[in-house]
C-alpha cells in the first residue's frame, strides 16, 4: 500500500473492513452448514400446461425480464464508476431467471447450482459497486476477482456440503449497504432507492420462510416461495431505476 493509500485509509475505512470481514470470520468459525434435503420440498408443486412447479418456475421470467432491460440499459449508458459492476448484476439477474426456472424444474442439489451461480455473481457485481461508487473508483478492480470467490462458494458449498462461504456472499452486500450509505457518500441523487432494493429483498427472504404460510393466506394461489422471486425481481428493478433517474450531485 502507498504513502498516498495510507493517508487516504481512517477509520470510516476500517469500520467499512471490519463489517465485510468479521461475519466471515465467524462463519469460519462455526460448524459446516449442509444443504438440507427440506430445503427442495416446496408449498406449492401444481403443474400446468405440462410445466411442474408452475408458479415457481413461471416466476423467474421476472428476473430474465428485468435483467434483460437492465442489459440493454447499462450496454446504451454509462453509469459511472460501477459501470461494469452494474451491467455484469443485470447479467447475473438474467442468468438468475434461467437458472432458477431450471432448478425449479426438477429442485435437487445438482440443478440447485445453476441458481446459486448466478446468483453469487450478482452478489458479489453488487458488492463491487458499491465499493466503488462509495469508496474508491479503484475498487472496481475486484470485480473479477469477487465474482471467483462468489463462484467458488458455490461450488464448495455443492461439493463440500458446506454453505458457510455461500452465506457470506448472499448476504454481506445487503447487510453491509446501510453502512455504505451512512459512512460514504457515492455523489449521486435517489440513492433510497437501494434501501428501497434491501428492503424488498429482505420481504423476498420472509416470504420464502413462511412459504405454506403465505399459500394458505392467499387462498392456496400463490406460495410464499413464488412471491420470493417477484420481491427479489422488484428489487432489482428499483435499482435499475435508482441508476435511470440518478445524477452527480453538483
């Protein structure tokens, strides 16, 4: 690290590094976290128009589509220092959309991979945005190198039966955003609309525990698995829309 790195680092800085790292160390810590069998036994498993599962897989197209158009938009915009960061999220979100309508398919451990891939890979474009645009623009230099240990959590949480790494990739962008926002400023306007995105995503992750839950109060029309892939779509979506309407703060 240079002299000019080392004046720029303060405590904002190590604050910043102690929240990203300490889950992992205590994730670390603890004992392997297996992929329980239950975790495949979805609510709702009605088939329709030959399609099985129809509603959790059907509901995937949300992602391709809000993927697709957030592609489109980035490949016409720049978006600023997170650029690449931003368009390789759009790509893991349509990604996500195919991989997930496969899984949702047959739901097994193996085709459980092709949606976690994906998905680690806009984890971690998110990440990488977001350190760049409120941190340091140098940072968009760990895209590639984030995106392999989103991969590679992944494929150690399938071959080793161990989700320890996985749990931090899906879940430190999200938990760590409020202090990105609180303790940096990324320079652009409508930036709620990313706690707009957390908190959708985490009404996404309460609707996917309380599965049978939500299907029961609808009437048994719609699972809580179902409405999980709609929220988490939504808000992807209101990212895309922070980055149309955003600008530099004068």
């Amino acid at each position: 690290m240079s002299t000019n790195q080392l004046q720029e680092f303060n405590w904002k800085h190590a604050v910043l590094m102690f929240l990203l790292l300490f889950p992992l160390v205590l994730l670390l810590l603890i004992e392997p976290i297996p992929q329980k069998e239950a975790y495949h036994r979805f609510t709702d498993t009605a088939p329709f128009l030959g399609i099985p599962n129809f509603f959790d897989v059907i509901s995937n197209l949300a992602f391709l589509l809000v993927g697709t158009i957030g592609i489109a938009f980035c490949l016409k915009n720049h978006t600023g220092p997170g650029h690449s960061a931003w368009l390789v999220l759009f790509a893991g979100v349509s990604l996500v959309g195919l991989g997930s309508i496969y899984y949702h398919w047959s739901p097994s451990n193996q085709t459980l991979v092709w949606d976690r891939l994906p998905m680690s890979v806009g984890f971690m474009a998110f990440l990488t945005a977001l350190l760049s645009e409120y941190v340091n623009r140098r940072f968009s230099r760990l895209l590639i190198p984030l995106i392999i240990v989103g991969i590679s959590s992944v494929l150690y949480g399938y071959f080793f039966d161990d989700l320890r790494l996985y749990v931090w990739v899906q879940f430190i962008p999200l938990l760590t955003l409020p202090f990105f926002m609180v303790l940096f400023n990324s320079g652009f306007t409508h930036q709620g609309l990313l706690f707009v995105a957390l908190v959708l995503y985490a009404l996404a992750k309460g609707a996917e525990a309380y599965d049978t839950a939500v299907f029961q109060m609808t009437g048994e029309i719609v699972s809580g698995h179902t409405v999980k892939h709609l929220l988490a779509a939504a808000g992807c979506y209101s990212i895309l829309i922070m980055l149309k309407r955003r600008k530099l703060i004068a």
